[in-house]
C-alpha cells in the first residue's frame, strides 16, 4: 500500500488547478442508467472513487469510453467520459461492489425508473457513522415503488412504472434528494420534493438531466418540482469544480502560509467556508481565475464552526478545519451536527501534538505552538487528508500511512501540493 511522506514548515506559493467534483460526477456517471443514448461527461477528475463506479455500472451493462489523449490535453483538464446504457444487462447491484462505495447504492433509483425493478445491496456501516438509506427508500416508495427488504438488498419493484409524487424530507440528505429526482425525472406524472438538499452538486445534475430532455425546476433551492418525461436522451455536460478540493487546499495554504491561486474554484460553491478561512487570519479574494488565498504575517486565529447542509460549513471540511486550529493561538470549537461519529482523525491529530477534547458532537481544540511529525492513519477521506494539513506544518517528519482514502477524493494531491513548495512524495508498495 502507498504511503506519502511529508516533511513540514514550508509555505505553499504558487497555484493548483481544482479538480471537477467528485460528489457530482458519481450520480451523473449513474444518471447516465437513466437513457438508452451516450452521455458525455467533461472535466471528470481521476479519482480511484470514479474507476470504482465504472466497474459497478459496467456490472449492469454500461459501457465506458475514454478517449486518448488529445493535443493540448494537460493532467490539469481533467478528463472526458462517453457512458453508454443502450442496454441494461442485470438490475442487481451485488454487496461485494456496493460495500465498497456508499454512493452506489444511488442506482436504485434510474435502475426502477427505466427498467422497473432493482435489487440494490444495503451498504452497511461506514467509517464516519451508520448512514442509514431510509429516506431514500421512503422517497422511491412516494413514487409508487414496492419496497422489500431480503436478505440483506433492498428489492423494488414498480410495474408500470413510476408515479409522480410528494416527498418531504424530514432531514437534508444529499443522496435521498438525488434519488428522488432521478427516479421523477421518468415517472408518470408531477413529482414536489420539500426540504431537499441545496448543495451545488444536486444542481449541476439536476443540470445534466434537464440537457437529457428532463423538466426539473428550482434544484438548488428546498423545493423542487420535476415533471416527468417518457424518455431522456444523451447530453455532454461538464463537471462543476470541487468545492472540498478548493476548501482543503485553502485550508492548507491558511495553515502553512504563502500565496495560492486555486484556478478555477468558484467562491460561491464555498462562500460559508471561505468565511470562516477568513476569520481566522488569511486573505481571501476573488479573481478571475479563481481564489486566492494568502496568509503573510501573523497567526491562525481560533472559531467556532457548527458543520451544516449547504449554504452552511459542510462536513466534508469539518476535518480539514480542525487540522488548521491545532495550531490557532487560542481555543477552537467545533460541532459536527451531520454524521455521529466524523471525528476519527482526532486522535491522529493528536499523535501529531495536537490538543483536542471530545464531548459528544462537540471538538474543542487548545492551539499550539507546534506540532510534531508522527507516523498516521486515517480511516476516510476527509480526515486523511487533514493529516496531510497537519503534517504540512509540522516539525520534522509525518508518513501518512493507508493512502488509499486519499486517492479517493483527491487527484494528484502530492503532484498539486508539491509544486507548491511543500516537500511531499509518494512512496509506493
Ligand atoms: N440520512 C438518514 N437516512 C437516509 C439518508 C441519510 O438518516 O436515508 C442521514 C445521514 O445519516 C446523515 C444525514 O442524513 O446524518 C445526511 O446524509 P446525506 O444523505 O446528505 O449524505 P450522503 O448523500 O450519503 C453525501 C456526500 C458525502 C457528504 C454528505 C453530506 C456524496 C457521494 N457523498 O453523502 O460526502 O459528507 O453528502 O454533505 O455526495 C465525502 O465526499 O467524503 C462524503 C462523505
């Protein structure tokens, strides 16, 4: 297994290319089940999570092209996927492959829509809380779906179809509010969905599947309306920019010091969290390539964050977040309100000197004057890659071990960071 070393106490100067969101190009690769026709998608990052997702829908018969390289093509462009369902060869997603990725589970919903019937393992547990998918099954059974649960799948059926309907969330889920729409979007009839999640990823699907030939309206507010359509077709659509790349690399540069041009980012996938970058000492501006983000003299100030759906801070920065306190010059609180149990890297951060106490949903953080390299771990994503943040401004030598998560969610992150200045390599086996 890689590993990736670091040695800390270099500022970060220069600018890194924010990659296409992961979180939307995993339900477009998955709308593309919703159509007989090819969809293009543009900007796709290159992400272990992306070729995860391309062998469970090749599972179910889809086909995925990507092009060879072209003239001017650069490892910053991201890159181009032709997913074709023309035809759907088997409408069971097996444990063995939806185990591995939550966000699979999501084919339930085209699956039903276009063929009727869809059996779709329960993912189980994960490493930031018990995830549960009942709203996803309530949302597919407002839409007239007959739900069983058998031997660890979810079976659904709905003969004849689909029917429009009313769903209300009782919570904000992302995935609940991508199913519901993804499933309306070829049900007969007029569906509302109430307390939907507002995160820019379910607009820029909803986005996709508008191009497709669907009639969604008000995606990216908490009420949308989708008036269902017989068919859709293919579209190109390119991926919006990851806004947990573009919040992870302003943290680090907030931690470490320096001068970075996040090109391409979009202030306003991240107004809540650039805020809060702010508040604690470093200089955000929009440009026209992107944001910036320095911090020259002075220290990292400490703040209090509640994580929150969007608009609010999201909880995929919440570990990121953190990683910069240890080091703020005073003490930090943090509540994390959406998973249970997203506090893992806490006791990594620890083994790096930070001072951190737990009391239920609430992290308070003593900053300190430094912190020291030390052999970590991590369990998921979010949290592997704030020990990444940690190690960029400790002392000595950090080798953050099971790289894997890392390449998850971040593309080429020791490439990105090191032609910044920091000293990071990979080290493989
Ligand atoms: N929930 C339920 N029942 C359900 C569904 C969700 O109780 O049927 C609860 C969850 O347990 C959680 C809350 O609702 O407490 C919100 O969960 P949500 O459904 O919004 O999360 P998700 O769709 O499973 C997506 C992202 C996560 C991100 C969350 C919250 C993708 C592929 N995943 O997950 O991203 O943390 O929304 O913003 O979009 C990551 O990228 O590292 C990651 C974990």
């Amino acid at each position: 297994m890689d590993r990736i070393r670091i040695v800390g106490g270099r500022p970060l100067v220069g600018s890194i290319a924010i990659s296409g969101a992961k979180n939307a190009t995993l339900p477009l690769m998955i709308a593309s089940l919703l159509t007989d026709q090819t969809l293009v998608l543009d900007n796709v990052p290159r992400l272990a999570d992306v070729g995860l997702l391309q062998r469970i829908l090749g599972n179910h018969g889809v086909d995925v092209m990507v092009p060879g390289k072209r003239p001017g093509d650069t490892p910053d462009n991201g890159h181009t996927l032709h997913i074709s369902a023309a035809r759907i060869v088997d409408t069971t997603a097996p444990y063995e492959l939806v185990s591995k990725m939550r966000a699979s589970f999501w084919v339930i919903a085209p699956l039903l829509a276009r063929m009727g019937e869809a059996k779709v393992s329960l993912p189980g547990g994960c490493a930031i809380g018990t995830r549960p998918v009942d709203l996803l099954i309530m949302a597919l059974e407002r839409l007239g779906a007959k739900i069983d649960i058998d031997g660890g799948y979810v079976v659904a059926s709905a003969k004849g179809g689909l029917k429009g309907g009313e769903i209300r969330f009782p919570k904000v889920t992302v995935g609940g509010t991508h199913t519901a729409i993804m499933a309306a979007a070829l049900a007969n009839g007029s569906t509302l969905i109430e307390n939907a999640a507002r995160e820019p990823e379910i607009a820029d699907v909803a986005d996709c599947l508008n191009k497709m030939g669907a009639k969604i309206s008000g995606a990216g507010t908490s009420r949308i309306a989708v008036e269902g359509v017989a068919k859709l077709s293919g579209a190109r659509h390119s991926v919006l920019p990851d806004r947990i790349e573009t919040g992870t690399y302003a943290m680090a540069v907030a931690m470490t010091g320096g001068d970075v041009l996040l090109e391409g980012a979009r202030p306003e996938l991240l107004q809540s969290a650039l805020d809060v970058i702010a508040q604690s000492g470093s200089e955000v501006s929009a440009t026209n390539q992107g944001i910036r983000v320095s911090r020259k003299n002075g220290g990292i100030m400490p703040v209090e964050v509640t994580t929150a759906p969007f608009p609010g801070f999201p909880t995929d920065l919440q570990a990121q977040l953190m990683a910069l306190m240890t080091r703020a010059k005073g003490t930090s609180r943090i509540t994390e309100t959406i998973f249970e149990n997203r506090f893992m890297h806490v006791q990594e951060l620890a083994r790096l000197g930070a001072h951190i106490h737990l009391d239920g949903e609430t992290a308070t953080i003593e900053g300190v004057g430094k912190l020291k390299g030390a052999p970590v771990m991590a369990t998921d994503l979010r949290a592997s890659v704030s020990l990444v943040i940690a190690a960029l401004a400790a002392e000595g030598e950090t080798m953050v071990n099971r790289v894997y998560h890392l390449d998850r969610g971040f593309e080429r992150l020791e490439d990105k960071l090191s032609a910044c200045g920091a000293a990071i390599e990979r080290i493989s086996g």
